[in-house]
C-alpha cells in the first residue's frame, strides 16, 4: 500500500490554532505513511505578489514594508507552538527570508533579472516558510517529521508563474528522495505550488497550485489516497459563499471533478485529477476545521443521481469572440485555420460553437487578445465581447439523458444565453450568460435542483 498524500491549503494553516490542527491531523493518518504538502499561510501569496508590484513600479521599501505583517504572523505561530530550539531554528529561516526577499525587491525595481523569474522566486517564499514552519510544528506536536524542499522534487519547463511538471524526471526524483524517508517512518514536509527548472531557478505552478503537487507526488508514490484538506466540508453541489444551503456529494467521478474544476469550483486546481486518473488513486476533499467529516471521494467512476445534475460551477471574466466568413460555407480548412492562429499565440479555448459560416469561442485569458484578433481578421470579421460568464452543469449520464437540458433551461428561461455546448463530455452542459447576471444564474439552477 502506498503512503497518504495529504495536502493542506491556505485557511488550514492560517494561524497557531490551525497549524496545531494540522499536526493532529497528519498523527491521525500515522499508520498510513503520510506525505505533507502545504500552501502558503492563506492571504501571504497575494502580499507576495503585492509586494512584487509594488517593487516594480519603484516602491522597494513599502514593498518589503507591506510584508511585515505577514512575516510577523510566522513569528507568532513559531512563537505559540516551537518550543526553545524549534524557534531557533525558524528564526534563522525567517531572518534569510527577510533578507532574500529584501535582495529580490531590490533586484525586481532594478530589473537586474527577468521579472517572471523573479516573481516566481518572491512567490515561493510563502510556501518555503510555511513548509518549514509545518514541519517543526509536527515534530513539536511528536512526529518525526522532516522538511523536504519541493524545489528539488519537481521539475518543470521555464513557464514562469505556470510552469508545467515533466513527469517521468519528477517521478524519478520524488521517489528517489521520498522513498527512504518514508519507510524509515519519517514524515515528509514540502510546500506545494514550487518546483524548479532543470536548471534549478525556482518556479511556480500557477495559483491553487498546491493541489496539483500532492497529485504529482502522489501518483509519483503510487499513493493509496490523495488528501485535499480545505476550509469547506469536500466538493458541493455549488460553491457555498454563493450558495449557503450547497450540500456536500459522497463521490464524483474523476470526469466530473475534473470538469467542475476547469469550469471555476476553486476547491480543486484544475489539473490536479489528471495525475491521479492514470493509477486510479482516490482523492478525498475534506474539511480540516471539521476533521471527522468524511468530506468527498473522487473515483474512476461513480453513480448517477435521480436528476442526473449534481454540481453547478461557474467562472467570469469570459471573453467570446466571433469569427463569421462566408467563405466558410462549404469550405474545409477553415477550422484548422483558425486553431493554427490559437496555437500560434498560445491562447486556450474554454468553448466552442459553431454554424454554418461562424464560429464563436470563449477565451478566460486575455493577454494575447489584439493579437489573435488581428490574425483572425485576415480570415473574416471578429465581433469580441467581454464580461461574460460560463455556467457548467455537471452530473454523470447528462448527455444521454432526456430532459436534463429543458429542465435547466427552463429555470432560467428570463436569462439570455449564448453558446450552449452539450454532449461533447458525457458528463457536463455548459453555456454562457452575460457575467453580472451569473450568480443569479446559478442560484437559481442551485434551487430548481437541489432546493
Ligand atoms: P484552499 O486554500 O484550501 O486551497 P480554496 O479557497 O482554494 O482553498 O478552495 C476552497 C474554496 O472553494 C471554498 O471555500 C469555496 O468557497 C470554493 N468553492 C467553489 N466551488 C466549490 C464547490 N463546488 N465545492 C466546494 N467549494 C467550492
Ligand atoms: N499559495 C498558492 C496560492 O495562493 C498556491 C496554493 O495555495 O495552492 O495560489
Ligand atoms: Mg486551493
């Protein structure tokens, strides 16, 4: 049996209380080898960033100041549950941290370096401080746990900010360095979301990153379980700060998780079931403020529900563009031609649809935008509209059921929606509406379902 990987987010380490929480946890996981991943304390990520800003445009001393606080709560945590030589320990950590981070602000108003790649270095510092701070808490609280560096474990491409694992190195590597530790009944401590190129610069693997690096490790040991830990009772039938009565489901499919995801349930990073799917590891999503509770198993498969929908997830900042040529009637390439100029820019796709001489998509990422418009304008005339919203309607056998796509329709009938896609995944019906009519949307669904 391979070890638990349990992953903990920001709110599960955001103070004493919850660090202690934590230790209590993993001990609870003892007889299951546990691995540790952790996120940065929550809010340290976003200062971080703030402080890269606030470095770029000049501002290096209210940069180094606006961390403070934060460093300061470490600190505090240290403070409250290290005994003597723990906080000895962590003090020399936090002091090198101040210090680096006072030479990277420093380096980021100078552009001495690229700025994605410092960044990535500034950014890291959240996790490196929690991961080390994790790992004395539980060997204070009885653990013989050790603080292993992510930057060592993971390797990735030079796509700062989201950078992307090559697997077979990393696997090599995970193992390679994990293995031991856990068979001589040590707990390894490491901070999800950081990793390095091969040539060892630090990057980073894109915001809520820490749920794909307990997938990666996990499929890399062949875990038994991969463990979320969060600050909501698993995965719910719609994300509960729109939807207060959202319920939690027992199982989902891999599929369905996977799509709920990608389609904006924060919960769960969009690509962290991928490594899982491959070795059929379960991932559980539970709630570290509620422990006992059982929370949400992702599976290869699950069951249907009577009204076949079982989740509804949505996500802003939708932009459609339309590309109408009448050359496109009867022509073949045409699709092909536009997908090049995607490709070409690096630009993803969220939707598609399509009639006879046009065809719409949604984009969420907007920064190559001009570009792609003026390459898509030598094929035909664009229309782009921006704030839109994608709504994803999930449930397993969605798409051979009849009636689901009325039903939904039908309660938001005075909504106007566009791009309706359905049937391309057997698990989801996903649309757009404009996005400041969103959350009425989905409510609205959440209460013709599951009211
Ligand atoms: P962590 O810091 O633990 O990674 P996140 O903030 O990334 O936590 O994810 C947890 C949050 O995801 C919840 O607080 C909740 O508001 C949001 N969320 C969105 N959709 C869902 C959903 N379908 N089920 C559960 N939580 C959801
Ligand atoms: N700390 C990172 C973030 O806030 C990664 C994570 O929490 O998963 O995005
Ligand atoms: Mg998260």
């Amino acid at each position: 049996m391979g070890p638990t990987v349990m992953k903990f987010g920001g709110t599960s380490v955001q103070d004493a209380e919850a660090f202690a929480r934590v230790a209590e946890i993993v001990k609870g996981e003892g007889a299951n080898s546990p691995v540790v991943v952790t996120s940065a304390m929550s809010k340290v990520t976003d200062a971080l960033l703030g402080a890269f800003d606030l470095a770029k445009r000049g501002a290096v001393e209210d940069a180094v100041l606006s961390l403070e606080p934060h460093l300061e709560r470490h600190r505090e945590v240290a403070l409250k549950l290290l005994d003597e030589a723990g906080r000895r320990l962590f003090r020399v950590e936090l002091e090198f941290a101040e210090k680096e981070l006072g030479d990277l602000l420093m380096r980021v108003s100078r552009r001495s370096l690229p700025l994605s790649m410092l960044k990535d270095a500034i950014v890291s510092y959240g996790e490196q401080l929690s991961s080390r701070l994790l790992a004395l808490v539980c060997t204070n609280a009885g653990l013989n746990a050790r603080h292993v560096d992510s930057r060592r474990l993971i390797v990735t491409d030079e796509e700062y900010g989201a950078a992307a694992p090559i697997f077979a190195e990393t696997e090599k590597l995970v193992r390679l360095e994990l293995s031991d530790t856990i068979a001589g009944g040590e707990v390894p401590v490491m901070g999800g979301f950081i990793a390095a190129s091969r040539s060892g610069e630090t990057t980073t693997l894109g915001r809520g990153g820490s749920d794909y690096s307990a997938a990666i490790v996990g499929a890399s040991l062949g875990a038994r379980e991969i463990q979320i830990w969060t600050d909501v009772t698993g995965v719910l039938t719609c994300d509960p700060r729109i939807c207060p009565t959202a319920r939690t489901l027992k199982t989902l499919s891999y599929e369905e998780a996977a799509e709920l995801a990608y389609f904006g349930a924060k919960v769960l990073h969009p690509k962290t079931i991928q490594p899982a799917v491959d070795q059929k590891i379960p991932v559980r999503v539970c709630n570290s403020h509620q422990p006992a509770e059982r929370g949400t198993m992702i599976l290869p498969q699950t069951e249907t529900t009577p009204r076949k929908v079982k989740s509804i997830a949505y996500k802003k900042g939708i932009t459609i563009l339309r590309i109408s040529s009448a050359r496109m009637l009867g022509a073949f390439g045409f699709m092909s031609a536009i997908f090049q100029i995607f490709e070409r820019h690096r630009v993803v796709i969220d939707v598609v649809t399509t009639s006879e001489v046009s065809v719409s998509l949604t984009l969420d990422n907007t920064d190559a935008l001009d570009a792609v418009v003026k390459d898509l304008e030598r094929i035909g005339t664009v229309e782009v509209v921006p704030d839109n919203a994608v709504v994803c309607v999930v449930g397993f056998g969605l798409r051979g059921a009849s009636g689901v796509a009325s039903e939904v329709f039908d309660a938001i009938s005075e909504y106007n929606i566009s791009l309706i896609s359905h049937g391309a995944s057997s698990v989801n019906l996903t649309f757009v509406v404009k996005q400041d009519v969103v959350t009425d949307v989905v409510k609205r669904l959440h209460d013709e379902f599951f009211g």
